[in-house]
C-alpha cells in the first residue's frame, strides 16, 4: 500500500474471493456487502474514546476520525453525488477536510495536518456516515447499472484498505503513549515457526499479473511475460529469533550491510531494532508493542515493523538476497510459500513501477493509483490485519523504503544453485523413448504418460464408472483414516510419491492434524504446482513443499528435508506399475530416504474376476484410450516424432503369468515412425508396451514389502476386498 492511501485502483469484476463478494447479477447481495464493509469499520473502532480518535501521531498517519471521514467521502464523491438525482451533500466543507490527494476533485487539508481537525466532532462524523450508508442504501437497492456497481466494489475495497491503515496508524498512535494502550486484548500471537527451507524454482519465461474474472486493483494488470532465472526462495518468513541473531551480530553497526541511503537512515534514526521493540531496565527480553498492548518478542514469530532498508540488511547478512515480486508470485502459484499472506506483507527488491501495458485510467479515479509508481519499493503477501480477500498471489502492495510503522517482514531468496545433470542433460525424455522403442518389445515408461494433458485425461478415467480403483480406495481411505492418523507421530513430514492431484492427500491432512509438512512429488509441473496451491490454501498452517521430477529417481537423491519423522504416501495402486524387481528397488529406495522410524502408506490393487479388470483399463467411452495415445502426442510434440494416431489401436490384457494388466498401443499397418532423428519400424500387429499394472493378494505384497526391507505394521481391506492399504514400518523390519 502506498503510505497515501492503501494500494492501487482496482478493475472490479465479481468473484466470490474477493471482498464483499456477491451472487452474479444480485443488487441485493451488493447493498448486504456495503452494510457488512461499513459494520466492519464500524466494530474497529467502538471502544475508542473520542480522544483516541482525534489525534494524528506522525505525518504519515492520520486520525482515526480521518479515515471514517474519509471513507465516507468517497461514496458520497464518486456515488451519491453523480448517481442519486437530487442527493444533498452532507456538508460543503467536508470535500476540503476529507479528500486524501484528488486534485482533480480541489483542494484539500494538509496530509500532516489532520490531527488540528477537532471539528467535526466524533459525533457529527458519525452522523456523517450514518447519512452516506442510507443514502447508498437507497441507491442500491435500484442500482442495475455495471459503472455502479464498478465504483460500489471499489468503495469496497477502498473502505477495507483504510481498515488496515487505521489498525496501523491506532497502533503508532498507542506506541507513544507510557500507558500502551490495548485495542484488540484477544490479538492472537502468530503459531510456532518452523524452520526454513530454501525451495528451488526453475523460473523461465512466465507471466505474471492478474487475468480473467476475480477482484484485482489496476496495478495488478494488465498480465505479461517475465523472464525469471532459476532461484531458491525460503518457504517460511524470517522470525524474530533470526533478527535478535542479526542484532546480536551487530546488524544495526556493520555499514557493509547497508545500502548507502539505508545506512545514513540508520545512523539518523538511531534505529538498534525493529519499530516498537523496547529493551526495558531489568527486563529479560526484548518486548514490542502490537494491538494487544506490550508483549514479550518470541522468537518464533515473524518479525515484523522493518523497513526495506533493514530487510535488505538482513539479507545481505544471511548471505541472501530478497526476491523479486515475479519470483514470489510464481512461487505463491507453485504452492511453495507457507504463511505467504497471513503474517506480514513481505518486502521484495522489486521497484514499485506500472506493468508493461498499464494505462491509468480517466478521471479523478486515475488519480488513485498511477502517479505514484516511483520511489516505493513493491511487497507482497497479505498481513493479519488485513482484510479477507485483499490477500493474493498477484497482490501489490508498495511503501517507501525507509517507512516500517506498516506491518512488513521478509523472506528469503537467493540464486539458484547449479543443477548436476548427467550425460544426458534435458534429453532424459528422448533417451527414455528411443531406447524402448528400440527393445525387441517396443515399450516406453508410464511416467510419461503425466503431462499436463494426460495428468488431465487420467483424471477423468478416475471417473469413469469401470475404474473401480479410485472410487473404492477413497471409500476405503475415508473409513481409514483415523486409524492412519493414530500411527502418526507429531510434526510429522508427509511424503507423496506421484500426487497428481493431491485429492487422496486430504482424507489424511484432515484426520492427521499431527503432519505439519507436505512434500508432494510428481513428474508433471502443471498438476504439481496447481495441486500445491490448493492445498496451500485449504490448509494455511500447513508447510506445503512440493518437489518436481521422477519420483522413481529422486527416491535416491539426498533430501534437504526439515526436521521431524517422516510418513510416505503412494496411493492409488501405482506400485502395480513396476516390475518385481522394480518394485523391490522404489520401496528400498523410499525406505533410505525416508530413514529409520518411518512409515509407509502404501495403495495395493488387489487380484479381481478378469472382466472387471479389462473392463477398467479400456473403458466404454474411450477415455483410456485417448490418455494411452496421448504418449503418441507428447513424443510428436516434444520429440519431433510422426505418430499418426490414427494407425494405432489401443487394447488391455492379462498377462496371468505374471499377475498383470498390460496396456499396449497396437499398430494397425505396417509402417516407419521417426522419433529424435531416428526411425522405428512397426509391422502389423506389433505394440507399444505402455503400462503394467500388477495385481496382488495379501501374501504376495507382504512378502514383497519384506524382501524390501519393509515390515507389514498394519493392513486394511475395501468392503469387496478389491483393494487394501498397507501401512509399512521401516523399524520393525
């Protein structure tokens, strides 16, 4: 937010997560949104005094009493006065006392002189806004215009972004006072952190910026394309323990630190800690002042108070940088960020500047925004005191680099660090391909079924009514789940080998309240990333740390994991997927990285009538069919093969020998297909060995999750016995 106002103008379209959101084409719901903006102010400031409310701290706070005014203004501006035929204003004066900074609309109080304003009194500015809000009551309940309704939402969130600078102008107002005052006595303290990990993020060429329907403010648009370098981003905010560490190591009297500008404020403001921290005679810590009055500063919550000079200090001294708004937006979108909007609005080393393609709008309105982009460094994130929906990941927030009465904090990030490939380098793909298509019995591996088409495609076979699998094993997960959740151990990591879409996931995040981290791993970075995010959002508390790539690879790569023991998960039968032997190497491998103590959770398909089974990998509408030849696309596209689709048939078959399913893609001619510069010839009849899905009894997995070096702790069976769930356990192996 700008320390004029709150943020920027917004391009108001409905959507329900967006403040005062309301049913499509409903005026009733919008006047029911205004009254509930208008009660929320309202119920801030009820236990103020009349004093309280009057008095202006510092030159970049106003009055209590200002914002109410203020706000109030507005509506009857840019609403009552060019809208409601025969509207009186309130009060001629009030345009000169109440305009924040629109020249178009005249002249205005000085901002640091808000605090003379004595009159009008408390009471007459509440009768101020008693006389807006009917008179805006009588317009909306006739308004079915868009242009109201435009300006009604974006009275809305004007309204909401001055909630938030009232809290922080009334908490600066109580910091000077020797009584520090309380105004909110139930201010909740921040959960315990957690510590951080340094997340790794491919970047490219992405976009950025906020796009179809949904509340955005102007700055936010219009969407574009940004070029971001690999980098690492931390995953949790720096915590007041980090910053005494700072401090300690003389953060505030190392010059080396510093930017030029940030150290001659230092030096001029006598700054030793962050804004309303105090060291009191004989205290045993540090204490800061917050809206419940003076606290002591524990060390696992956010900092917060600090101006981007000091943030980007701290980075300095933590061998760090801050990131760029793109690269915490696409972050935020990849679901790798926890407490990204619920703590405190993150400085980023971003200058505050419109978007290529911004264009300010007409009228006194374009004033709100536009003429303010220089000089300000941009935030992001969301903090406690602001308003539900203001949060998001496209959100632009911006303040002066010196100001930190606002509630802001940092994370960190930092350049990525080289990725050892091996000889291969990106051409792991094409090797997979050729190498398969050149065995006697052409074959490709199942993980590549998992682009973003296909992870799409094998979501709807999941609906289709012959898949059976995911439909009993969500029953069965459901009924077990709170049998899963007592095996749990407190602060526990879960780990997804394949999520997909995370939807299984959930039945064990609800019932397991003790798993405080989710390492999701999956091949396609479309379903990844839109997996995590969702999470993310139904599941604020939780760390959601998601890893793309082969997790049938990664099982052997050294895990930066955070502390705590570790529960995997590998639902949905794909253990059916690998050979014996195969099978035998993931589950070793799962049990190495996922170390002594831990367990297992594991989906097994179970052996079944044969027409059920066929039935389920070659569906009536054709839908495993199409995610079959979707490899066939994929190669085409990424590999400059010439699949004709048309030439291959898909079918299903068991293979009783070896207790499987095998899908195969069928050549219905004699042709030559070029893939990667190179030729593969098919004869008629000849297949593609796609997948196998082995089928199991109870005995023939627990002997195989033996012979890997698992222990069968606990087992469950669906109602049909078509399906059970292992729980393994790395200690009593």
């Amino acid at each position: 937010m700008s320390y004029l106002e709150h943020s920027a103008t917004f391009a108001v379209t409905r959507t329900q997560d967006s403040p005062g959101a309301v049913r499509e084409g409903a005026s009733e719901d919008l006047a029911a949104a205004f009254r509930r903006v208008r009660l929320a102010t309202d119920a801030l400031v009820a236990a103020l005094s009349p004093e309280d409310r009057a008095v202006q701290s510092m030159p970049d706070a106003s009055p209590v009493n200002w914002h109410l005014a203020h706000t109030s203004w507005f509506f009857e501006t840019f609403l009552l006065m060019p809208y409601f035929r025969g509207y009186q204003v309130f009060d001629e004066g009030y345009a000169f006392l109440f305009n924040s900074y629109y020249d178009a609309i005249g002249k205005r109080q000085p901002r640091h002189r808000r605090g003379l304003l004595t009159r009008p009194s408390t009471g007459a500015i509440s009768a101020y806004r008693s006389h807006v809000d009917r008179h805006m009551e009588w317009l909306l309940a006739d308004a079915d215009r868009p242009d109201v309704e435009a300006l009604v939402r974006l009275g809305l969130a004007h309204e909401e972004q001055h909630q938030e600078l009232l809290q922080m102008d009334l908490l600066h107002l109580f910091a000077q006072s020797p009584l520090k005052p309380v105004f909110d006595a139930d201010w909740p303290a921040r959960p315990g952190s957690i510590e951080g990990v340094f997340r790794r993020h491919s970047g490219g060429l992405r976009e950025i910026g906020a796009h179809g329907e949904g509340f955005a403010f102007d700055n936010e648009k219009p969407r574009h394309k940004v070029w971001i370098e690999p980098f690492e981003i931390c995953d949790t905010l720096v915590s007041n323990g980090q910053w005494i560490d700072f401090m300690n190591d003389g953060g505030y009297s190392r010059p080396e630190l510093w930017l030029s500008e940030g150290w001659a404020v230092v030096q001029a403001e006598s700054w030793q800690a962050p804004a309303y921290w105090e060291m009191a005679e004989g205290a045993s810590g540090w204490r800061s002042m917050t809206p419940g009055g003076m606290r002591a500063v524990h060390r696992d919550e956010p900092v917060r108070h600090i101006s981007y000079y000091e943030a980007a200090a701290f980075a300095t001294w933590a061998g760090a940088r801050l990131p760029s708004e793109a690269e915490w937006e696409v972050a935020c979108l990849a679901g790798i960020l926890s407490l990204a909007d619920a703590a405190v609005w993150q400085w980023t080393q971003s200058a505050y500047s419109a978007y290529p393609g911004f264009r300010v709008s007409a009228g006194a309105i374009g004033e709100y925004n536009g003429k303010f982009m220089v000089g300000q460094m941009v935030l992001r994130g969301g903090a406690q005191i602001s308003a539900p929906g203001h949060a998001r990941p496209t959100y632009r927030n911006f303040y002066y680099p010196s100001q930190r009465w606002m509630f802001a904090g940092l994370r960190l990030a930092r350049d990525a660090r080289p990725v050892v490939k091996d000889d291969r380098g990106n051409g792991e793909f094409a090797h997979a391909i050729t190498s398969g298509l050149s065995a006697t019995q052409k074959t490709t591996p199942p993980m590549y079924f998992y682009d973003e088409m296909g992870s799409e495609l094998f979501e709807a076979i999941c609906q289709t009514p012959e898949y059976y699998v995911t439909r009993v094993e969500k029953k069965l997960l459901e009924r077990i789940a709170p049998d899963i959740a007592a095996l749990i151990k407190p602060s526990s990591i879960l780990v997804e080998f394949g999520s997909g879409a995370s939807e299984k996931t959930k039945f064990l995040l609800d019932a397991a309240t003790r798993i405080r981290t989710y390492v999701p791993i999956d091949i396609s970075s479309a379903a990844l990333a839109a997996a995590a995010a969702r999470i993310a959002n139904d599941y604020p508390s939780l760390r959601v740390m998601p890893v793309e790539g082969d997790f049938v690879t990664m099982v052997e790569t050294p895990f930066d994991f955070p502390k705590g023991p570790r529960v995997g998960f590998f639902p949905g039968s794909t253990i059916g997927n690998f050979s014996r032997d195969d099978a035998i190497r993931l589950m070793s491998s799962a049990k190495a990285m996922l170390g002594r103590g831990s367990r297992f959770i594991i989906g097994v398909d179970m052996v079944k009538p044969l027409d059920t089974l066929l039935a389920a990998y070659d569906d009536s509408t054709g839908v495993t069919a199409s995610f079959n030849k979707n490899l066939l696309t994929r190669i085409n596209r990424e590999l400059d093969g010439n699949f004709d689709l048309d030439s291959f048939e898909h079918t299903s078959v068991w293979n009783s020998e070896l207790s499987r399913i095998e899908m195969h893609l069928v050549s219905t001619k004699s042709q030559t297909v070029d893939v990667a510069d190179r030729s593969y010839i098919f004869q008629v009849g000849e297949s593609i060995h796609t997948e196998s899905s082995h089928k199991y009894t109870v005995d023939s997995f627990s002997a195989l999750a033996m012979l890997s070096g698992w222990a069968v702790e606990k087992r469950w069976l669906s109602e049909g016995e078509e399906f059970a769930i292992f729980c393994l356990n790395a200690d009593d192996a």
